[in-house]
C-alpha cells in the first residue's frame, strides 16, 4: 500500500495557518479571479472600483463560502478547522458576497438589472454545488465549468456597465466560452488527480513502452502529468488576465478607439 498523499497538491498540514491555506486553494482560487477580471478587461476603459469589489465579492463566494462549505461534506481537505467555524465563515463571507453585489447591482452606476439577477444565481450556485443539493444533481462538470468559469467572466463584465454594443457583447460571449473551455480543462484534469489522492490506496502495473525499459506505475507516475498541467494553468490563467488588463488600460490612455 502506498503512503497516504497530501489531499491536494498546494495541501500543508501542521498548523492552524497550514490548515486555512489549505482550505483557500490558492492556486485555484486566484485562477478562478483571473475570470473575473478576464470579463472586465472586455470592456472598454477601466472602473478599477468595480473591478476591486468584483474581485473581493468572488473572492468571499468561492475562496471562502465555497471552499468551507466543500469541506464540511465530508472533510476532503482534512484540515482540523471545526464544523461550526466553517459554518460561520461560509455564511459570513457569502453574506458579504452578496452585500457587495446588490450593491454594486443597485448603487454604483446605478440599476443594473443583469447585474442584480447575477446575485442570487451566484448565492445558488455556492449553495448548491457545494453542499451537493438536490441529489448532488448541480455537483457535476457541466455546472463547475459555467458556474466557475464562465459566470464569473459575465459578472466581471457587467460590472463594467459596458455601452450597448453587438461587438462589445459578442467579445464577452467569447472570452465566456474561452473560460468555460478552461474551467473543463481543470475539472478534467482535477477530477482523476483527486481520485488517485484521496482515494487511491495503491497503484499497481507497468507501463511497456514500444523502445526501452518497463516503466513501473504507482501514484506519483499518474499524478505528475496531471498536476502539473494545472500548476501551469494556475499560474497562466492570472498572468493573461493581469496582460490583458494592462494592455486595455494603456490602449484606453492613448485615446484609442
């Protein structure tokens, strides 16, 4: 039998730091920012207000209510954190999510309904997939990928208070599916990497390569490749969302079209 591995690749274990680390996935997490700006990079100029309380919103949402609420369903991360602090953050931070949406839908700009619609659907979301709600039917890849990838992108957007515009929106629509397209790409890679972590006693086999020696399989051989695709989209992920931003600002100081 193999030896237990870390629940996570970015996993630290030891103390109450090393638990709430954990429990953030800050790889994850930041990724799933980058969406967020991604979204308001489309739009033209920059509020860097708005993009500041987007990211603070879905960084309470998923970084916190998310991740809490995950791991009151069985405690996949181990970490030691207890069930009522769990609680508490999770009903907390999403609270605060929603706080900063509604007023952010109703107060900066002014009414925005697109905006204002997002905010329950987001809440939705966090609570449903999370705490597998309804039979675990929205806990899936389907939901991960347009939930976590592309709604983040819209609400990142819509923040904007873009102009009317069917160029403006048909950008969005594809920096959407861009990110939807990336957030399967997590899952599918995710998905057997916490398979071969969390729930993997032993591996076992050999592979036989048609030229050279047998190679011998066990966790760390199935991981490598896995992991370390998404060390790399952990980190590309942010810095195209932080390229783009910056390039669309300094285009918007220019006085370009």
């Amino acid at each position: 039998m193999d030896e237990p591995a870390a629940p996570a690749f970015y996993a630290r274990r030891g103390s109450v730091v090393s638990d709430w680390w954990t429990l953030l996935h800050p790889p994850y997490t930041v990724w799933h920012l980058s969406y967020v700006a991604l979204g308001a990079a489309v739009a033209p100029g920059r509020d860097w207000t708005a993009l500041g309380l987007s990211l603070l919103a879905f960084f309470l949402a998923v970084g916190l209510a998310a991740h809490a609420l995950d791991e009151l369903q069985g405690r996949p991360l181990r970490t030691a954190i207890s069930e009522p602090t769990l609680w508490a953050v999770s009903v907390t931070a999403l609270a605060g999510a929603v706080v900063l949406g509604v007023a952010g839908g109703f107060f900066h700009h002014g009414t925005q309904w697109a905006l204002v619609v997002a905010v329950p659907v987001g809440a939705a979301l966090v609570v449903g997939y999370n705490l597998e709600l309804f039979g675990g039917r929205l806990h899936n890849d389907h939901v991960f990928a347009w939930g976590w990838g592309g709604f983040p992108v819209v609400v990142g957007y819509l923040a904007q208070s873009p102009p009317r515009s069917l160029s403006l929106a048909s950008a969005a629509v594809a920096m959407t599916l861009g990110a939807v397209g990336t957030a399967y790409a997590q899952r599918f890679l995710s998905t057997p990497a916490r398979q071969l972590r969390r729930r993997t006693a032993a591996v076992t086999g050999t592979l036989t390569p048609t030229e050279g020696a047998p190679i011998g399989l066990d966790r760390a051989v199935l991981l490598a490749p896995l992991e370390r695709a998404l060390r790399s989209l952990s980190w590309a992920l942010p810095v195209i969302a932080v390229a783009v931003l910056l390039a669309g600002s300094g285009h918007a100081a220019q006085g370009g079209p």
